[in-house]
C-alpha cells in the first residue's frame, strides 16, 4: 500500500527490493582494511542457500509490485476528483523493515537484501509529492516533523501514528532521511489521489479482487497481461467496483477481505482459492456501470481506451466462465460489458472532440 498514513503489516515485499542493498548499505569493508578507533566489525550473517531463495522469491513479488504501482499511479492521481469519498491526501511512498517479512524471509531481508531495524522506502508513485521531493527507494526514515521514527518489530504500525496527524493539518511533510550514510531533510509535499491500497495476489490464479478499499492484481493476471495497457484494464476496472461500492452491496466485502489477506501472504493457503472461493458473481448491471467508470478512469490517466473491448473478449476466451476463480468465472457478463465499454469509448471520444470534460 502507498497510503503511508495507513500503514499496516503485511508479508508481502514491494519494490525493487534488489536494489534496496545498494541504495541503503554502506560499502562493505575491504579485507585487511583497518577499522576506525573504538570500532568493532559488524557480524556479518551467513548466507544460506535457504536465504538465497527467499531473497530471490521476494525480488521475484517486489519486481511484479513495482510494475504495479507504476501503472496505478496515474489511475490514483488523476481521478482524484471522481473518487469523492475514497480521496485522501497521500504521501505517496511506501516503508518497510526486515521486520515486514516472516521467518527465513525476515533473515533474507536482513542478509541479503541489507534491510534493518529502520524503515527504509521500497517504492516511489510516479507523480506523487514524495517522487517531486526527490525520494528514492533505499532511502531511510530517520524522523518526520522533528519526531524520531519508530524502528524494530513495530516500526510500519507504529509509524503510522507519527504520519498521520501531520498529513491531516499540513500540506507537506518534514521528512529526515539517511541517504549512504548521511542525513538529509527533505519536505513531501501531500498528493490528493484515490487512497486505495494496490496489493499483488501471490497466487496463479487468474483474476483480480476489490473488497472496497483494496485492489488486489494476481500474479497470474500479470501474467496474462501483455502490456501497461491491458494491466492498467484491469486495475481500472477492479477500482471502479470499489468506488461504486460493489463489494458492499453484494454483501461480498468480508469474503473478498479475507482472500484479500490471505493472498498478500508469501505463502499463502491455497485451499481458500477451491471452487468459487465463497464469492458471488457480478450482476450484469453493476459489471457494466464498472466498465464505463473504468473508460473514464482511463482516459483521464491517458491509457489507451480503444484496446479495452479486445482485452477482455480475448481474456474470455482463454479463461471462460467455467474455470472457476477466474476472472470471468467472477464477472460472467461478458455480453452486457461489451456493450457498456463500447458506449463508454464513444462518449470519451466525442467528448474529448468537443473539449469537455472528461466526467461520467
């Protein structure tokens, strides 16, 4: 999630995290090379081969979480105006510790990958204040309006507290940063955009998930995706559902939390994903009144609305409704959609002819 003011513990690594060791790490000290008086060297953790692994399982998510955040961020930014109730002031920047990681993948982070008991930032939103003010991923919280920041175990769930009463009053944020071993301070200016949170489904099914304040994009729908383009469909769409409230009035919100939660996990239980998962499929009704929100969502983030239609029959095609926890297997309508999405073209291109705004 990139709403920093709302952070929460997950086990899912995002960002480039292979790079975090060379963006947050001081150079190692050379063999031989005499240390500073008073200083003694730092134990160095033994790599093995069930670290190497894990560190190469969470470079594998953190790869797929950062394509994601980049093909969101225009979708969250510039449809603030449309999201009303679910638009916050964002940071627009994520933090983890090795502490965000369980088990083996914890000591991976550590050993590997050169995270610690700080936060460091794993991921940057194209456009956001935080990318405007220059911060960059590996860089470490040291304080935020002259407050310490919390470090250790506690330090994503505790940071919240230090966040979110100065993006509430203020318009940007006091930020301390370590940057190779120096301090910098830096000022986030605050970024209106849709606040909800974008989540990687660690699982091979091909589908994606809106539980209301969530999007949750599978690997197998990454997967599937042969572009920005058509992974930003299927962003918008599943957004869509969320500003219109979908999940809640199917009644679906807790189901789809649950799968939601569960998916986030590095290893996640698969058995909840048998069947139709308890979710119940779409009306064609609200499916529709996604799609055409989502061509509005697009074309204000200026993808490309024309390949829409194609994305989702050729989706259909591969994956039918009978392959139960699928997309379409969700939203079986695909009739009715078509209709909606080719209606909702036409209306973006001749209002975009006839230089009017582009509002549903």
């Amino acid at each position: 999630m990139f709403r920093i003011n709302r952070l929460r513990q997950t086990a899912l690594g995002i960002a480039a995290a292979v790079l975090l060791s060379a963006c947050a790490t001081q150079a190692p000290m050379q063999p031989g090379q005499p240390l500073p008086p008073g200083q003694t060297a730092p134990e160095i953790p033994q790599v093995t081969p069930e670290m190497a692994a894990a560190a190469e399982t969470l470079t594998r998510m953190a790869s797929l979480q950062d394509r994601l955040y980049k093909v969101a961020a225009p979708l969250l930014i510039d449809n603030a105006e449309l999201c009303t109730r679910h638009a916050r002031n964002l940071l627009g920047f994520t933090a983890k510790n090795r502490y965000t990681y369980p088990g083996s993948y914890n000591d991976a982070a550590h050993a590997v990958l050169g995270m610690g008991e700080r936060l460091q930032v794993t991921n940057v939103l194209a456009g956001s204040g935080a990318a405007k003010a220059g911060l960059r991923n590996g860089d470490e919280l040291v304080a935020a309006g002259g407050k310490p920041l919390p470090t250790g175990p506690n330090a994503l769930s505790q940071a919240g507290a230090v966040f979110g009463p100065i993006v509430a009053k203020q318009a940007s944020l006091p930020l301390t940063i370590e940057r190779r071993g120096s301090q910098r301070d830096v000022t986030v200016p605050v970024t209106r955009a849709c606040a909800f949170g974008i989540e990687l489904g660690n699982a091979d099914n091909v589908n994606a998930y809106a539980d209301g304040q969530r999007v949750m994009v599978t690997r197998g729908m990454m997967g599937f995706v042969r572009n920005d383009d058509e992974l930003a469909y299927v962003v918008a769409h599943t957004m869509a559902h969320n500003m219109l409230n979908h999940a809640a009035s199917q009644r679906n919100a807790a189901t789809i939390g649950s799968i939601i939660d569960n998916l986030t996990l590095i290893a996640p239980d698969t058995s909840m994903l048998i069947g139709s998962g308890g979710i119940k499929a779409m009306p064609s009704t609200l499916d529709s009144a996604a799609d055409r929100l989502a061509v509005y969502l697009l074309a204000r983030a200026d993808y490309r609305v024309e390949g829409i239609s194609g994305f989702w029959k050729r989706f259909a095609e591969t994956y039918p409704a009978t392959v139960l926890n699928g997309h379409t297997a969700n939203h079986p309508a695909l009739a009715q959609r078509m209709a909606a999405i080719d209606k909702a073209v036409a209306e973006v291109k001749a209002k975009k002819s006839a230089n009017k705004p582009l509002t549903p």
